[in-house]
C-alpha cells in the first residue's frame, strides 16, 4: 500500500511512502479534506536520520491497528522538518509552551485550519510505565472531537492567539555587557572534569565555543580560551568523534563524550571545523589542527556530492539498531588487523574484552594517549572493513543553509592552513548554489535529484550571505561581497520587521502559516536572526557604508533585548557583537612581483580584515621592493613593514 507520499522527494517522507498510515504531505488538500470530512488533524514532524523517528514509525506508523485508527478518524499530514523550518518552528514554539520541551519526532493535534490543540514529542504504542500510549491518545482526543469540540477549537483560538502576541516595541539600545555576562554563565556551569557545559547529554554547540575563543582574544581573559580548548580536546578524544572514519555524531549521551548519538549532521561538523580551526590558530594546538583536517575529509569522501554539493546527513541506525555500525568487538578487530597489531591497536583506543558500550566498543582517547598517526594504515583497513557491514543511510538533500555553513567551515580552514583544496571546496559549493539554488535572482532553501524545493528562508539568505563573506575573506575577491549585497537586499526586503526590529524566519514570498516566528535563540545552528547581526555588522566593516552600519546598530538592539534573559543562548549574536565594538584590525598588503594572494593569505591572522593591493600607489608603496604590510586598528595606524602581522 503506498499514499500520498510516493510522489515526494524528501528521503523522510518517503521513508512513510508504504506505511499503512494514509499519509499527506503539507498542502492544501490534506486541510481541505480535513475540512469536508470534518476531522482533526494529527501531524507528525521528524527527520530521515533521527532515532526515535525511526522507532515510532516502525512501532506505530507500520502498525496496522493504529493505522486504522489514523485512517478512520484524522487526516494524518508528515512533515520533514529540514525541508520545512517554518512548519517545524511554528509547532515546535507551541509543543514547548504546552509540554515544557520539544523535539523530534514531534506529534501535533490540529484544527483543519491549522491550529493547534493539543502536542508531544515521542509516544509509545500502547501506554506503559505511566506514560500515554498513541492508541488511547488518538482514541481520545477522536472522541472530544465528536463530543466537545467547541471547547478543542475555543482551546486551538487562545494557543494561537497566545503564539502570536508578540512584542511590537522596537529596542533601539546596545547591551554591551552581553558578553561579559554569557561568559560569567558559561563559567559558572562548565565542567572542569570532562569538558563541556552542564549535565549530559551534552551537545557541541560549536558557536559557543567560539565566542569564548573571540571573547578571551578580545579581553585577554584565559579562562574563557581554556574552556573551549578543554572541551574541544575531550570531544576530539571522545567517541563522541569517530576515530575511524572521522567526522563528530550529533551529542554525547553520557557526561564524558564517550557514547554519543551516532548520527551525523552536515551543520555540527561545519561548525566544528570552524571552532577547531579557531583553536589551532589561536593554540598552536596541532590536535585541534588534525581534528578539523579530519573533519573535513570525511565530508569531502562521504557527504559531498559530484557536483560539489554537500549532503544533509547519514543515519545513526544501521540493521534497525542504533550504532551498530560504529562499534566494534576486541576479537574483531585483532582478526582484522592481526593478533599483535590489533592488541596495540585496543590498547591505544581503549578497546577491551569487555567493551564500553553495551558489550562492544567505542574507539576513543579518553585514556589519555597522545593524539598520533602511527595507527593511520590500521584505521584505513578498519574504516574499508566497516563500510562493507551495511549501508548506511545518508540523507542526500542539499540545503542551502547547511551547505552555506559548511563554505564558511572550508573557507576557514584555508585560511589556517593554506590548503588550496579546502578553499577550492567552498569555491564549489558556492558555485553549486549559485548555479542551481538561485531562480529568477531569489533563493531556494535546497533541493534533491535536481528538483528544487520551496523559497528559501531567512536562514538560506543569512547562511549564504555568512558563506560569500567567509569566501570573500579568503580570497579578497570582491565578486563574493558584491553578490553579498544583491543578497542582502533580497533578505531585508523580503524578511525584515520594519516596526519591531528583526528578521521573520519566512517572508513575503514563502507561505503564511498560523504564525510568523521570528526566531532569534542559538540552538544547534544559530538563529537567521544571529546570523543576520554579524553579517551586516561585517558587511558595514568592510564596506564602511554608514546605511549597513546603520542596519547593523539596529539588528544589535533588536537583538540585545532578546539575549538579556540568557545571553548564553546567543553566542554568534554575542560574536557579533563583539566584532561591533572591538572591529578588527584592518590589514593592507602590497604584494611584491613575486608573491601571490593565496600565498599571503593564510599566514594573516583570522580577526582581521585584509585588503590585497597588487600595485603600488601613493598611499600604498612597498617597503624594499617586498611585499608590504600596513595595518591600522582603534584609527591608529603602525609603520609599514615587511613582517606578517601574527595577531
């Protein structure tokens, strides 16, 4: 039996193609038979690498009797929440607010005009242990339908009345003490024995990390640096990363990153080989170095594309059980590797007999051994060994806003270590959006087997903006800013609150749901609305054009009285920030007849602004015919000089 879905193109959906569930995708016909058959609607949102997603599907979603159930009293409409950021954001706001918490797969009890009632994350089939099963929920909430359902729309009107009153004041001041306040937060809950903020499970929130790298540059605070370093060393040691085909999981489930959640998203690693190569360049630390080289070449030989697209993610499960692909038996490997190296090999990553993980093993470095390659030939055999296990489902959408991220995580890695591969990378994957992301001069938010998907987002236009600004630095070629702000007046025109300040995650272009988020908190990814501030606070940097710098003031205020409750939820708005009122040096070279760009280029340091001369002038003459560097900071200038400024 197929549905609705069989006509999808997103790998989620169609994972539900066959269930006996008569699934729709969103669109009008799925409400307008709610409507005509006069049935609630129960939505479900996940995603097609997400555990739990998988496990209520194959408990509930290909279950015959519930299936009934679905089929008889709801109109049942699937959602792939990396497709659709809008839909997911709205509910998302109302499964918080209801339940207190929120996640994937996320259940959703709604009006046909699409207002909510009633909410959940993940529910078991049947009830059990005190918890509410799918069957008895789905039961009950068809009989208020039929009995009461006045008071379910009186309820649905007062959520989304609630859900949409928002705050209409503009805030035209700067916190500047932002900073110094998330970086007390962050201090008062890192974790001096395992790295890391708070109890498990402890995500990587990468972004975090680089505001107190920035944060210690900028203030001289050591303190801050060492939390990020501790806390990237142990997520570089920990299974958390996968020390055999590389690349990090999602989170770590346990306080120590040993075990994690083993799916891998495009966008974690993106951030990571930001912040790890922020580390290197601020350390010195060739770990930190060896972890976003790595890194990246696991994106490069698994989640890149032919055309230099880079893919969404590959799946935790594997055999119908979670990270059975990533682990690994002490006899096992000593088979594999041979008795003698294979011993060294455990000893070295911690494998034992008796596992450390349900019986088997996670690779890891906890034990303290120094990070070395003497392994690499041994890893390379194991890594071969374990892609003829299964296969592993990868997620091969291409998303505009993740693949933006992962131009800023190459471009930045170019930058620290000259490699003119990880530069040509994000030339590609620009090149890829440009050429087929981008209709009519807008924006899409991805796409798949050549099929485009909807408008793009605020996040698709933030994202790339961030990405032709990470290239611009890398290269100094002015195409990448001047595309920058065709873009950016695309985004303000279709995305800005001109009355309260902000940006709306969907615009004038993008369909209206039953409310208009304006998201603005720091979660896996930072917000459009973070991303926005430090675009137009660089853009206005590098442009010294004193309209952006005018719309950059305003998305700062916009953006202080957001964060003031928590300014640790806003790291990249604090990173902004601080670029704002610490602007970076600015560095004018003079090349020599024998000296190129991309030679100069990444041995410059990374807070800095460059501009590449390749002609002498007036103001800018060369210093004993060599290659010349002038660099002014605070309107104040140093003498010329033929040295590489480090800092």
């Amino acid at each position: 039996m197929s549905n609705h879905l069989k006509k999808q193109n997103s790998p989620y959906l169609l994972q539900h193609a066959d269930n006996p569930v008569d699934w729709y995708p969103w669109c009008d016909e799925a409400f307008e038979t709610a409507k005509k058959e006069d049935k609630p609607v129960f939505l479900s949102i996940g995603y097609s690498t997400c555990h739990w997603c998988h496990v209520m599907a194959h408990e509930s979603f290909e279950n015959e009797k519930i299936a009934d159930i679905l089929n008889k009293y709801f109109i049942s409409v699937k959602v792939d929440r990396e497709e659709r950021p809008d839909i997911d954001s709205v509910y998302m706001t109302f499964c918080q607010a209801f339940t207190g918490s929120g996640g994937w797969p996320m259940s959703i009890f709604m009006t046909p005009e699409q207002k909510p009632f009633f909410a959940g994350t993940y529910f078991p089939p049947e009830s059990q242990y005190g918890r509410l099963g799918l069957r008895k929920l789905l039961l009950t909430v068809a009989e208020r339908w039929q009995d009461n359902k006045i008071g379910l729309l009186e309820t649905a009107e007062a959520i989304t009345g609630n859900i949409n009153a928002a705050n209409n004041i503009y805030n035209d001041q700067i916190n500047e003490k932002l900073p110094e306040m998330a970086a007390g937060i962050f201090s008062e809950n890192f974790d001096k024995q395992y790295g890391g903020f708070g109890p498990a499970p402890k995500f990587p929130v990468p972004h975090n990390l680089i505001f107190l790298m920035l944060y210690s540059h900028i203030h001289q605070e050591p303190l801050a640096k060492k939390q990020a370093e501790i806390t990237l060393d142990k997520m570089r040691r920990g299974g958390i990363f996968d020390h055999i085909g590389y690349g990090f999981s999602r989170y770590s489930t346990d306080s120590y990153f040993l075990v994690p959640h083993f799916e891998k998203m495009l966008y974690d690693n993106a951030l990571l080989i930001i912040a790890y190569s922020i580390a290197y360049k601020a350390s010195g630390n060739s770990d930190f170095l060896d972890a976003a080289e790595k890194t990246a070449m696991y994106i490069t030989r698994e989640m890149t594309g032919e055309h230099g697209e880079f893919y969404s993610a590959q799946d935790a499960d594997s055999e119908g059980e979670e990270g059975r692909y990533y682990v690994w038996d002490y006899n096992e490997i000593c088979d594999i590797l041979g008795n003698d190296r294979g011993k060294m090999f455990c000893d070295y990553y911690g494998i034992t007999k008796q596992g450390n993980f349900e019986g088997k093993n996670i690779p890891n470095l906890l034990n303290g051994n120094t990070v070395t390659d003497k392994f690499n030939t041994e890893t390379d055999i194991l890594y071969n060994y374990r892609k003829s296990r299964a296969h592993l489902h990868l997620d091969d959408k291409i998303l505009t806003s993740w693949n933006s991220i992962m131009i800023c995580g190459m471009s930045v890695l170019y930058r620290v270590t000259g490699n003119s591969h990880y530069l040509n990378t994000a030339i590609n994957a620009e090149k890829f959006i440009s050429e087929t992301l981008i209709k009519d001069n807008l924006l899409y938010s991805g796409c798949r087997n050549g099929i485009l998907s909807v408008k793009g987002f605020l996040d698709d236009y933030a994202y790339y903006l961030a990405a032709l600004l990470c290239l611009y630095e890398a290269t100094c070629n002015n195409y990448y800013l001047n595309h920058a702000e065709d873009i950016l007046k695309e985004a303000i025109k279709q995305f800005e609150d001109k009355n309260a300040g902000g940006y709306y995650l969907y615009g004038t272009l993008n369909e209206n749901l039953v409310s208009k988020p304006k998201e603005t908190y720091d979660g896996a990814m930072p917000s459009g609305n973070s991303i926005m501030a430090y675009c137009l606070v660089r853009m206005s940097q590098l442009s010294d054009d004193t309209k952006l710098r005018s719309l950059a003031e305003r998305q700062l205020a916009f953006m202080s009285s957001e964060a003031l409750h928590y300014p640790a939820g806003y790291s990249m708005f604090l990173i902004s920030l601080m670029f704002y009122l610490n602007p970076p040096q600015q560095i004018t070279v003079v090349l020599s007849d024998t000296d190129k760009a991309d030679e100069v280029i990444p041995h410059l340091p990374l807070y800095a602004d460059i501009k590449i001369l390749t002609q002498s002038s007036e103001e800018y003459g060369l210093l004993n015919n060599r290659t010349t560097y002038y660099v002014c900071k605070n309107q104040t200038c140093l003498p010329p000089t033929n040295s590489i400024p480090r800092r």
